[in-house]
C-alpha cells in the first residue's frame, strides 16, 4: 500500500497544476499504523512532485488505542503539527454501544500522551445523541475538552449507517435506537456552551479557540482545491470531482501494475457548482455571499438565491449581513434542508 501511495503521489502530481501546497492531512482510515519512516517517504515525495512551500498545517488522524507516548514522541522528527484523534466520548457506556476498540481511559491517555510529547494543535471528535447519554453526561464530554486545553473539536450527531453492527442490532431489536429529539437538543446546548466558554462555531460541526480553525477544513468549505490519494481518495478541482475505487486490492494492482490511477469522475455543471457552494457556505460561520453568485455566476442567479431565503429570513431561521446569507442557531438545526431550498 505505501508502494502504491508513493506511486500515485507521482502520477498525480500534474492535478493541481502547480498550485501551492498549503495542508497535508493523513486519515479516511488508520494513518496512525504508519511509522515516522514511513510518513517521512511519504512526505519526501509530496516535496519532490509538488509546490511545496511552507506547509502551514500537517495532521495525522488517529485512534486512541494507537497513539502510545513512544509512538507521538517518535512523529516529533517528521513535518506533522496536528492530531485529529477520534475521541467520540470520554464515557465507556458510549464508546461500548458505537462498538468502539478504545475505552474512555485510553481516550484521555491519548490526548494527554500527545500534549505531553509537545504537540498543541489537537483537535477531537465527539458524538452526541447516543442512547443513554444525558444532557448531564454530554456536558462531562464537553468538560474534558475544557480541562485539557483542547483548542479544537468536531461534534456530530449519531447517524447509523446500513450494514453496520450497529444498524443490525437495532433492527433486531437488540439495541435502543436514535433519539432525534434528544440530538437537537443536545446540538442546541452545544451551542450554548461553546458561546460561554470562547469557542467559535465557525462550521457546523465544527468548533475552535479563535486562530485555531482547522486550516485544511476551512479550505474545503471556501471551495479550494484539493488532491486525495489512496484507496477512495477524493479530489476537487473547482470543476470536477474524482473519486478512487475503494478496494485496496484492485486499487494497488490498478497503480503498480496497472500505472494508472482507478478513479471515477463528475464533471460539475455550473449549477453544481454553485449549489456546493451554497451547501458549504451556508455552513460556515462566514455565510454565503450573494455578491460572490452574482459575480462568479449570474445576476439571475443571485435574484434566485435570495427569493428562496426570504421564507427563512422572515421566520428566524437565516439573517442577512450586507452581502451575506447566513444560519441562526435556529436555522443550524436545518441546515441541509434550507441549502436545498436555495439550489438553483
């Protein structure tokens, strides 16, 4: 598999056509098996085939059960700066029903192991809406991020994906299902807690100490483009999107054998193109700039766009600053439905 990534980071190197190098982000798995060695290769050659200049944010995403103190002391001498480790709680009856390998002491050995070996910049991820988790229990999680100093964190409802354990206990009956209601609330007082304790809710399911907005995630949401490599690889362009197969076994005989890169494509309309830019904004704490679609798109455009908010600028749900449409804590809990109403 590194043969292969190493392989399609050359093949691929014409794709952002000499386009700075700002982040580099390990994840989509478990990057964390990877060894300093290792990360190094693969960093060397991200700096032979690409305009690499000073690369402002490096993050290795990773699971708690990996990240040992020896492990993190010893990714001090590679280019990573970040750490996105996948908390999802800090309470074992949660970590249990999501049928995670880790529990809740190697959650905060994990964060502390990294902060101990001199990495600051970590960010989390939290699950709300868990059956079984009290508004009392969701706000410990939210404590222990406090405690620790956390600068930076993802929280996102419980979704239950089709052909995992866990959807085929709760259609046997074995296990409780999702509460909606209990998710809205317990977005509801997220947000509410953020606001007191300084984070910015700059996106969605996102939250950060002002100057600590994940530089790489806040490209994605303002449309910049961007090359993933390896089995089921996204990339963006600005007009298309590619996707890798996701089978690891056809994917490196497709690269090594093959040499070439197994991937499909979407060529983006400019409708396309303009709803992404909607969905993505409109989650932003930045907004959706009307001025933007008129420029970039059409003025026909721009006068659509802003005849569909009307309803949900009368009723509380979005508010409008200057050139910019924005969500009300209100409208957040709708977001994909009223960027859906905006589409052209």
């Amino acid at each position: 598999m590194l043969a292969a990534i190493l392989a399609e980071l050359t093949m691929q190197a014409p794709y952002l056509n000499g386009q700075e190098v700002e982040t580099i982000y390990f994840g989509g798995g478990t990057p964390s098996l990877l060894s300093a060695d290792e990360i190094e290769r693969i960093t060397d050659a991200i700096q032979e085939h690409y305009n690499v200049g000073s690369i402002r944010e490096f993050t290795l995403e990773a699971n708690p059960d990996d990240l040992s103190y020896s492990y993190i002391k010893s990714l001090t001498s590679t280019a990573i700066n970040r750490f996105s480790i996948g908390i999802q709680s800090f309470r074992d009856n949660d970590l249990q029903y999501m049928n995670r390998a880790h529990n809740a002491k190697q959650a905060e050995a994990a964060v502390k192991a990294t902060q101990d070996a001199g990495f600051e910049n970590i960010t989390i991820d939290l699950i709300y809406g868990t059956p079984g988790l009290t508004d009392n229990d969701w706000k410990h999680n939210l404590d222990r991020v406090k405690e620790f100093g956390i600068p930076h964190f993802s929280a996102y409802a419980l979704t239950v994906e089709e052909g995992t354990v866990l959807h085929h206990n709760i259609k046997k009956k074995k296990t409780t299902p999702v509460d909606n209601a209990q998710s809205a609330a317990q977005f509801e007082m997220l947000m509410d807690y953020v606001a007191v304790h300084g984070y910015d809710h700059y996106e969605i399911s996102n939250f950060a100490l002002p100057d600590m907005h994940a530089i790489h995630n806040t490209n994605y949401w303002m449309g910049v483009p961007y090359l993933g490599i390896g089995p089921s690889a996204h990339s963006y362009n600005g007009q298309a999107r590619r996707w890798n197969i996701a089978n690891n076994t056809q994917y490196m005989t497709s690269v090594l054998q093959d040499k070439k890169t197994p991937f499909e494509e979407e060529i983006l309309t400019p409708e396309q193109q303009l709803n992404e830019y909607i969905m993505t904004s409109l989650r932003t704490m930045w907004g959706c700039n009307l001025q933007k679609i008129a420029t970039t798109y059409s003025d026909a455009y721009y006068q659509s766009v802003l005849k569909n908010a009307q309803a949900f600028l009368e009723n509380g749900k979005m508010l409008q600053v200057g050139d910019k449409l924005m969500l009300t804590n209100a409208g957040k809990l709708f977001a994909d439905n009223i960027a859906a109403a905006l589409f052209v």
